[in-house]
C-alpha cells in the first residue's frame, strides 16, 4: 500500500498481561481491575478534537468477548476482523475480512479526515500483525504482576525495537493496587 505520509495513522497496541503474556481465559479477562479498564478506556477514546475519531480494530473473538456493556465508546468507531462473519456485528460500524482492509478504511474516504489513531484490541493474531505494520509507533501493555491461568497470549516482540519508557505523558507510572493484584501500566515506543 503506497499512502502519503500525511494520510498515515498511528496504530497503537493496548493490552494488559499478566506474568507469562497471558491476556485471557476462555473469552475472558481472569483478573478484574477497574482502575486498568478506567486507563484503558481513557487512552483509547482520548482524541484531539471533537470532530475526530479513533477506529477500534477488534479480531473476531476479542470483539464477542466484550461485555455489551462496554459500548458504545465515545468518539471510537468500531471495527470488527472476520472472514467468516456476513454482517456487521451489533455495536460495531464496519466489517473488514483483514487488517490492511482496516487500514486503508481509516485512510480512505469518508474516514479519511476523521480518524486520528488505528487502536489495536486484540487478539493475539491481530496483535502480531499490527506489531509487524510501519505505521505501529506504540504499545500500551498493563503489566499485570501476578500469575494466571491463561489460554490467549500477547505476542513477542522485540524489546530493541520497542523500547520500554521511563515516562510516558498521561500515563501514570507508580505501581497500582487493587483486589490484591499490582500492576503497572507501560508504554514501549519504537524506536526510529
């Protein structure tokens, strides 16, 4: 995909993991932390002015795993990846059958002037991809400092391409605490 560089959008990973990358177990998130969710909800509907929207990109099974009571998210078009899905589910905007069909869906008329920020929401498969795309500058990962059982894994990637900050703007970085779980949220940036 040839695209003017005034036309790309950042795409940014967010994902909370615990110890072994585990980010889920049979559909689910095995931990409940509703200062993490507050974070993330905060980060991926943030944009810079009300006309703006960032577009949500959801792979299939991360998309039915969400509680309907998670939508609508404000200032957020919802995106859903599937090749075998025939229509648009119920609370998203758009169906693509992959992740570059995402892509030039954010670039191309009408969202062209509209979307800010690609938000990537998982899962594993579409985490991989993205993380492989030149457009992905960040990622949001919630280092969640316990153990748990886990049968859906956030990707390796490598930690010299993106790397760890020790600061990020709007991102706190002291240890949290809540239901006798610590974590921590991160941001890794690549580097250029």
């Amino acid at each position: 995909m040839d695209i003017d560089k005034e036309m790309r959008k950042p795409v940014r990973l967010i994902a909370a993991a615990c110890r072994n990358m585990g980010i889920g177990k049979n559909g689910r998130l095995p931990w409940s932390l509703a200062n993490e969710l507050h974070f993330f909800q905060d980060t991926i509907t943030s944009v810079s002015t009300p006309e703006k929207k960032n577009l949500l990109v959801f792979g299939r099974g991360s998309w039915l795993s969400c509680p309907e009571t998670f939508f609508p998210f404000a200032n957020c078009l919802n995106v859903v990846l599937s090749k075998t899905l025939l229509t648009v589910p119920k609370h998203a905007h758009y169906l693509c059958k992959d992740f570059e069909s995402a892509i030039r869906l954010a670039i191309e008329p009408p969202l062209r002037h509209i979307v800010e920020t690609i938000w990537i929401l998982g899962g594993s498969a579409v985490y991989k991809e993205s993380l492989e795309h030149p457009w992905c500058d960040l990622i949001y990962l919630t280092d969640i400092m316990a153990e748990f059982d886990c049968d859906v894994f956030f990707p390796e990637f490598d930690h010299n391409v993106f790397r760890k900050q020790k600061s990020f703007l709007g991102v706190p970085d002291e240890i949290h605490e809540e239901n006798g779980i610590k974590f921590q949220f991160q941001v890794f940036k690549k580097e250029a």
